[in-house]
C-alpha cells in the first residue's frame, strides 16, 4: 500500500506512546510524510522516535525539544533500547531534515535522530543539535551500516554521549559500501563524549568531513 501525510504549522505537545512514534507511526508503506513549521515537545516513546517512527519522511523548520525515548534499566538490568530522542527510521527508506533546531532530546543511541539498520540515507542541513544527550551513542546522531549520512551547514554544540559526542556512525560490514558519513561546512562545538570521540565516533572507513570547524570537544580517548 502507499499513502502521504502533509503536517504544517502543528504544534505537539505531552504525548505518550507505549511502543514507538508517541507523535506519529508510520507503517512500512511506500508512503511519504512530510512536516514543516511545526513544533514538538515534552513527547516520549517508550522504545523508538519519541516523535516519529517511520520509514521515509522529510521534516523542515521545526522545532523539537525535549523529547525523550526510554533510557533506563529493565527489572532484570538489560536496556530496553530507547532509539531516537526524536525520530527513527529503517528498512531502506530516507529522512530529510532541513532548517530545523533540537535541543535537549534524550534516548540511548541517537539523542535527536537514529537511522536503524538497513536504513538508506539521512540529508542534514541548515539545522542546529544543542544539548541533546545519548547515555550510550551519538548524542545528537546515530547512524548504521547501511546509511549514507550527509551532514551540512549545520551546527553541534554542547551535545553529549558515551561515544560520539554529536555523531555516531558504524559499518564494519564490506559488502554494504554506502553506510557512512559526509560532513561539509558544519560546525562542532563543546560536544563530550565520556569514552570516545567527543564530537565525532565513525568506525566507516570511507567518510569525509571538509570546510567544518571543531571546537572546544572533549573525550578522554
């Protein structure tokens, strides 16, 4: 099936989902949201996107901030996995995000944004990641193995993690060539990573940053 929802000058605020996308789930259609001037706060998801879950979306000149996945321990102390302080995405699909502004989002692995495995493609750009946080990586961005993330003109400050302060991307994986990051013209600034890579953790062996500015990041590795 297919399908298109167009969001504009929405604002959500306090929604609660027991599972995924407290805002908005979409299902694994060939459909295609598309968000622009609205804001999002104080959502939470209990596992993944504590705004969206969904395949392929394109958010422009929006607003989120503090929304939250879940990041604590289960009764029998295994992290449920809380992906996506914001939003989720998987299963070869892409997300647009352009001139929007996170800030203080909170999940496990991607504090704003998680591309999960076998995602296609993430494209930043003129946006701002402050303060968002991942008790275990990407502060503000995490990314897979099969992703192609494109960072640009973009800002990251004060954005936290256990690795990757702002930016997490991994692909160990030879066979899938297209799962890493391209940063031009961004600047990365008082990022702190408490493990490895206070702005930055890419374990992608074909990426490339250029015209970008570092400044002020910490990590003890």
């Amino acid at each position: 099936s297919s399908g298109m929802l167009e969001i504009d000058d929405c604002e959500f605020y306090s929604n609660r989902a027991g599972q995924d996308g407290a805002c908005i789930y979409m299902g694994n259609t060939v459909g295609v949201l598309t968000v622009t001037n609205s804001k999002f706060e104080d959502n939470y998801a209990r596992r993944w996107g504590g705004v969206v879950m969904g395949y392929g979306y394109r958010f422009e000149s929006c607003t989120f901030n503090n929304n939250k996945v879940n990041t604590s321990l289960s009764a029998s102390g295994k992290t449920n996995t809380g992906r996506g302080g914001v939003m989720c995405s998987r299963e070869g699909y892409s997300i647009v995000v352009a001139d929007c502004n996170f800030t203080n989002n909170v999940a496990q692995e991607g504090g704003a944004i998680c591309m999960e495995e076998r995602a296609s493609s993430i494209s930043i750009s003129g946006s701002t990641f402050n303060n968002n946080q991942a008790t275990l990586k990407g502060g503000a961005v995490y990314t897979s193995v099969t992703t192609l993330a494109t960072i640009s003109t973009s800002t990251f400050e004060g954005n936290s993690a256990n690795y990757g302060g702002a930016v997490w991307s991994s692909n160990d994986d030879p066979t899938k060539p297209n799962g890493r990051v391209i940063i031009q013209s961004s600047e990365f600034k008082s990022n702190t990573a408490n493990i490895q890579g206070g702005a930055l953790c890419l374990n992608t062996p074909r990426s490339e940053v250029v015209d970008s500015e570092f400044r002020f990041n910490t990590a003890p590795i």
